[in-house]
C-alpha cells in the first residue's frame, strides 16, 4: 500500500481552499476538540487513502461523511460522559449549575433552536447552510436519498422559521 492519496489529491489541497473540515469546528464547543477531532478525521483518511475517490469535490464528500462519523462517535462519547456526571451528581446531591443567560444574543438563538432539531435534521441545516452544500449533495454525504433530504430540510426550515418569526415571514432562502 502506498503512501499517498490518490492523483491530485492531498491533505494539504483538502486543507488549503477553506475546506478545514468545518463541519467539526463549528459543532463543538471547545477548539481544541475540533483540533483532536479534526486529527482523528485525517487519520481515517490517511489509513483509508484507497477509499478516496479522485474527484477533489467527491473526495471533498467523502472526508466530510468521514468527519460527520469522527464527530458521532465523540457526540456518543460526550453523552455517555455527561449522563454520568449526572447520574454521580444526583448521587452526591450536589446542585445543578445555572443555565447560560447568553440565549439572548440571536446567534446563539439560532443555534439553540437547530440545536433542538433531531439530529439529522441538524445535519442537514448545517451542510446546506453552514458548509454550502447543495441539498443533493447532503444527501450523498448523509448517505440518504435526495428526496428524503428535501422533505427533511424543509420541514427542518419550516420549524426554525416558525420559532424566530411568529408571523409567519420568510427567512431562510
């Protein structure tokens, strides 16, 4: 087994226009996860080199459907972790800690309400609109078929535009 990517394709030329996997970095909290998960990601690339098709966009696709897996397994991880905390708090009897009173900035709104989306849901509003990736791309990456995608989005985007206009505006494109 060699060890490069195949023709035209690098770490670097993936790395170097923008496409710095940000489907990690603006999913979770801390950078130096996104930095971990990010390295984990590249990992599974370069172990399945092979499997990358040679298309800069399709192989674009393909790290992308990787990091969404890296980042389902750390999400698992984050919530098998944080329902132990629970579970040992409530043991300990300890108090809760407040809630975040940041809820008003309408940022962090937003992500709160895509953040109550079901989970694929929530992928599908962030390749489409954080990532730009044209709804029948999503469903390639989602592994999904493109009708089903379409249906999810809207319905995703009728409910986030519900929330943050009452009246009924449009205003997502």
């Amino acid at each position: 087994m060699g060890g490069r990517f195949p023709a035209g394709i690098s770490i670097s030329s993936l790395h170097a226009r923008g496409h710095r996997c940000s489907i990690i970095s603006g999913r979770v909290d801390q950078p130096a996860d996104a930095a971990d998960l990010l390295g984990d990601t590249l990992v599974v690339a370069w172990r399945r080199r092979s499997a990358i098709p040679a298309d800069e966009t399709e192989a674009r696709m393909w790290l992308f459907g990787v990091a969404r897996k890296v980042l389902g397994t750390y999400r698992r991880g984050k919530s098998r972790r944080h329902d132990l905390a629970e579970r040992l708090g409530r043991e300990l009897a300890t108090v809760p800690a407040a809630p975040s009173t940041s809820d008003d900035d309408l940022h962090q709104h937003v992500r709160l309400l895509v953040g109550e989306l079901d989970e694929v849901d929530r992928e599908i509003i962030g390749l489409v609109y954080w990532e730009g990736f044209a709804l029948v791309d999503v469903a390639r990456i989602l592994s999904l078929r493109p009708a089903t995608v379409r249906s999810r989005h809207a319905r995703a985007r009728a409910r986030l535009q519900a929330a943050l206009i009452p009246t009924g505006e449009e205003m997502l494109p």
